[in-house]
C-alpha cells in the first residue's frame, strides 16, 4: 500500500484496492457516514450508467453489497430482447470510490452484469475483457499491463485574454491556456476514484473558429493491469464530462473537431511483465518477445479499428500529416507509424547528475518503464473490447514462429508521411478509411476473435452491422470540399462513447 496512494478508500483502509472486501465497503460507510451508493456499470453505450440507493439499514446496505440489484438488459444491449432482459449488475468491490460531485456522502462501485442463471453474461464490455485477460495469462505466464492518453477538447466562448497560437498548444502554462485549472482539477479527481494518473498537459490543438475557442487537453496514465485501465479510461471520461458541466464547457473525445486541425486519439501503452520484471528489453534492447507482440498488433491493425475507430468521423482524423497513423508498420520513437516503440530510459543513468551536479553518484536501480504503443484508436473505442482485441492480437504474436521475420519486414525509420517516402509507404497496408471498410475486416478475422469465445458470434454480427449502418463506406469522396458536410457530420458524433 503506498503512502502516496490519493483513492480515500486505499488510504483509509490501508491496503491496494485490489484486496477490497465487503467488510472494508461496509466499515468505510458507517465510519464516514455514506448516505448513498451508486450501482455504475457500462453497457453497449459505453458510457457510465447509474441506478441510485438509500439504504435504511446494514441488512439492506448488506443485499446491495452482496446481490447487486436488476435491470432491464433489452435497455442496455440491443441484442437482448425485452421477453427476456432481465441482468443481475453485481459489484466489484476493488472499483469502489467516494463520487467527488454528490452534495450527499456518496460511494460508487462499477458493477458487471450476470444472467438469469447467475452466470457472467458473456457479451458485457467488462466480461470480454476478462476472458481474453485470463487466457493470456493462462497461455503465457505473463501479465497484460496497459495505458491510455486520452485526449479531449475544451470547447468554451472566445478567448480575448489571450488568443490561441494555432495548433501550437502543446504543453502551454497558463495564462497562455485557459483550461489547466480544470486539467489539474480532473487529475486529482481521477486519483482520488482510484485511477493511476501519469501526468497531464495541454495538446497541439489550440484554435479558434468565429466566436468559439477550442483547447485540447491529455491525461496521461500509468501502467496498470489491463481490466483496470479500461475502468479508469470510463471513469476519467464521466469525471471530465462532470467538470465541463460544472464550467460551462464542452468536453469533447472525438476523433475531429473540424479539418487541418489536431484529431483527438486515445493512444495505448501496452507491456508485459513476467514475476515483476519487465519483458520488453532485454540487455538495454528491445526484446523478441516485445517484437512478436508488435508483430501480433500489426497482423490484426486493420480489424482491430472495429473497436477502437468505431464513428466515421475516426476515419477524417486517419490521414496523413496529423500525427495519426495510415499506414501498417512501426517503428522506434517515429510519430509516423502505427506501433511506435518510445523512449524507454534505457541506458540513460547519467542524466541525473549531468543535469544535478550537486548529487553525489550512486547507482540506480530503476526498473524498466518500456512499453509499446498503438496510436490509431481514438475516443469513439469500446474501450473494453479494443483492450481485449490488443490482448489477442498480442498472444498471437507471441504464438506466431514468423513473427519475429514479419517485425522486420514492417519495420520503419522514415517519416512515412514525407514526399521522399511514398514509395516506401505505397509498400505497406494501409488502415480502413471507413466504419464500413472496419467491419468488413473484422468480419474477414472472426473466427480469431471468437477463439476460446472471447467474442462471441453475436457481439461480432453486431459490432460489424453497426459499424455499417453509418453507411460511410464513400464517405471521403462525398465530403471532399465540403466544410458544411463535415461540420454537420462532426457535431453529431461530438459526444462519442
């Protein structure tokens, strides 16, 4: 248990959220006088439901702890019909955190859904990603770790104060951005609900457009293991949405605010540890097991946009010159590429006192931070299953005997996106350019997303109609030129996920 740990419950009770029980819930409520809890969960919506409870005794407190309560399924999943719709949402204690907006002493625990017969329904958000979390682990002996950069715009009145620099709003202070004081506000929110918060800042995107000013903002997570960071990345949304409520803003995950401006993404860390050690280095270098897990995530890049690129709008941020991947390939510290390999703080001991030559030098002992990332999602993703989908394609990596060769072939150390290099981009596969193009390709792979069900034949007969009916498979072509299309198209899909 850190000392440093924000999340009340974590400090209060002394120990890591993980090791939660009943019994700590129960002790947390009497002993600060919590007059309500919240029952959340996440349905097809992707977004935060919530069913409230005053409880009027221990022995209702104790029901709602222990059984979770119904609720309409055929209103939370559309391929549930209503003769039959009844879902336990039962809680995960370890999710459990104060809500920071209730006026009244409030807890609220993310619930997973169960059917009829008590069984985990296999087609929820957070069950798919267990299932394919588990058979990781059980294939492999190591552990999924993940982290999100989720990105977001503030959409408020005009600044006159201090105009916005176009697109150069990257890591700007106040008062030369507008908005930090809602970041930091967001940050200490998300830590105290338990989310393990990396740093944040202020983005490229820095504009305005007639009488409305538009600042892009990231958080920035730690690694954690995967389930959870698909609860944080919920969680820190509902917090950001709150907030901008409360200050008479916008916040806004989408993809496109509008054209030749920064899109919005929700790029991925992603490493894998085996007994606490990081496997992604090896003797200071990027190691084949990093390797075959890159190779898994680009076998799969293109049907993976079914979960992670899922309105069209996530196909006008997909083009060249934005900092957002087009192409299948990666490379070492290249904005350019699909998975992109950073900086790792390999090798790198002496900064310390190059920059602090007042520190007497000792030797560090700092375990590797390496990770790889995959920067096509964006914040229409289900976030659920696009971390299942990265975990399977990461498995089959690690199973695949070429997949060491077929790293090296799609190995890249150019900018892509310079002229010099068409002929080396023309060479290589490029992403979907629409929801429709997306379904196809998940249609093509679904017997891999169904192995051991992990996906079921269902969820992807729905994922990939849906995709469809956006019914943008020429969608680029239609809207070439035409700004008040584009416009339109954007603010309908301006509050995604």
């Amino acid at each position: 248990m850190s000392l440093f740990d924000k999340n009340k419950l974590a400090h209060y009770l002394k120990k890591p959220a993980c090791q939660f029980t009943k019994a700590d819930i129960t002790r947390y409520i009497i002993e600060h006088q919590i007059e309500m809890i919240n029952l959340r969960y996440v349905a097809e919506d992707g977004k935060l439901k919530t069913l409230n409870f005053v409880f009027t005794d221990l022995a209702h407190l104790d029901r709602i702890l222990s059984c979770g309560e119904r609720v309409d399924g055929s209103s939370l999943f559309s391929f549930m019909n209503a003769g039959s719709s009844d879902l336990y949402v039962v809680p995960r204690y370890k999710t459990a955190f104060v809500n920071p907006f209730a006026t009244t002493p409030t807890l609220d625990i993310l619930c997973s859904f169960y059917d009829n017969k008590g069984q985990a329904l296999a087609d929820a958000p957070e069950q798919i990603l267990r299932k394919a979390n588990q058979r990781f682990r059980k294939n492999t002996g190591m552990e999924f770790k993940a982290m999100g950069e989720l990105e977001y715009y503030v959409m408020a009145d005009k600044n006159h104060l201090y105009p916005a620099i176009d697109q150069k709003g990257y890591h700007t202070s106040a008062p030369f951005t507008n908005w930090e004081h809602l970041r930091a506000e967001a940050i200490r929110m998300i830590a105290e609900c338990g989310g393990k918060v990396k740093y944040a800042h202020s983005e490229v995107g820095n504009f305005t457009n007639g009488n409305d000013f538009f600042e892009q903002h990231e958080i920035e997570f730690l690694p954690a293991p995967v389930e959870d960071t698909a609860d944080q990345i919920v969680i820190a949304k509902w917090i950001l949405r709150m907030l901008g409520d409360q200050y008479g803003v916008r916040i806004s995950f989408a993809p496109k605010i509008t054209v030749g401006k920064a899109g919005s993404g929700l790029h991925i860390h992603m490493l894998l540890e085996k007994d606490g050690e990081n496997q992604m280095v090896k003797s200071g270098q990027l190691s084949d097991t990093a390797k075959k897990m890159i190779s898994g995530l680009l076998e799969f890049a293109a049907p993976l946009t079914a979960f992670g690129n899922t309105i069209p709008t996530s196909y006008l941020r997909l083009v060249p010159h934005q900092e957002a991947p087009t192409n299948i390939c990666w490379g070492d510290r290249n904005r350019s590429v699909l998975v992109r390999v950073p900086l790792g703080w390999s090798g790198t001991d002496h900064m310390l006192f190059d920059a602090n030559p007042q520190e007497p030098i000792t030797k560090q002992e700092w375990k590797s931070n390496q990770t790889v990332e995959f920067r096509a999602a964006d914040g229409s993703a289900d976030i659920y299953s696009f971390l299942s989908g990265l975990i399977m394609a990461a498995q089959y990596g690690l199973n695949d005997e070429k997949a060491l060769e077929k790293a090296q072939n799609l190995y890249v150390d150019v900018n892509i996106f310079e002229k010099e290099h068409e002929t080396k981009a023309s060479k290589l596969q490029s992403l979907p350019l629409s929801c429709w193009e997306s379904a196809e390709k998940l249609l093509e792979s679904r017997s891999f997303f169904e192995t051991d069900g992990v996906f079921s034949v269902r969820k992807i007969d729905h994922m990939a109609a849906y995709l469809k009916t956006y019914q943008d498979r020429y969608l680029s072509e239609e809207l070439y030129g035409n700004v008040n299309a584009i416009s339109e198209l954007v603010d309908k899909h301006l509050h995604c996920m």
